[in-house]
C-alpha cells in the first residue's frame, strides 16, 4: 500500500499488538504534521483511545470517545485507505457491549485488528 506515511502503517501494527496509546502516539504526530486536517487519523486516533480506556474498565471514557471516533470516521464508511470501518465498529460495538454488562475486560478477550486491504 504505497502512499501513506510511515506512521499510519506503524499505528496499524501498534493497534493489532493491543498497544493502543502507542498506537495513539504514533498517529498523533502524523495528524499533527499535516495541521490538523485528516478526519480519518484523528477518528483511528480517538479509536485508539477508546482501548486505552477499555484496558483501564473506564467505561464511560470509552463510551464518549466511540461516539467522537465514529463522527470523525463516517464520512469515510464503509472502507477507506484500506480499512474496512463497518467491520472495525461492529467488533468494537460487540466489545463494549461485552464490557458494559460484564463490568470487567476478560484476559482472553479478542480484540478488534486492522486489517488493511484494497
């Protein structure tokens, strides 16, 4: 997938370890390098923090932050630079679903991956 900054591809493979403030780090400063004005880094970045709060049980946090992720990122839906964005909120909706009655996160629990494709 040529044509996207190195740190997008970073972001991706600190997403699928399960290193989601890394993650949001990493896209962050190439959010910040082109000014602001990408919608779909500063969704994937507010998605990211939506497991940092996740990891911590903060439920609410996680709650606010998927519904901000989601206004960054519907513009883009289905699929956008190779991520398919229906999927990624499905798994993610499952989560917090699984999250909200249980109270607590499983250690098996299966978190959501970026898979980029065409």
């Amino acid at each position: 997938m040529a044509g996207y900054p190195e740190k997008y591809f970073e972001f991706v493979e600190l997403f699928n370890k399960k290193n989601f403030f890394e993650a949001h780090e990493a896209l962050e400063a190439e959010w910040h390098k082109q000014n602001r004005r990408n919608d779909f880094y500063k969704g994937l970045i507010q998605l990211a923090a939506v497991f940092v709060h996740v990891q911590k049980l903060n439920i609410s946090g996680a709650k606010s932050l998927i519904k901000t992720s989601k206004k960054y990122l519907d513009p883009c839906f289905p699929r956008y630079q190779g991520v398919d964005l229906k999927k990624l909120f499905e798994e993610t909706e499952l989560i917090m679903k699984e999250l909200v009655s249980r109270q607590e996160v499983r250690r098996d629990l299966k978190y959501p991956m970026i898979e980029l494709g065409d």
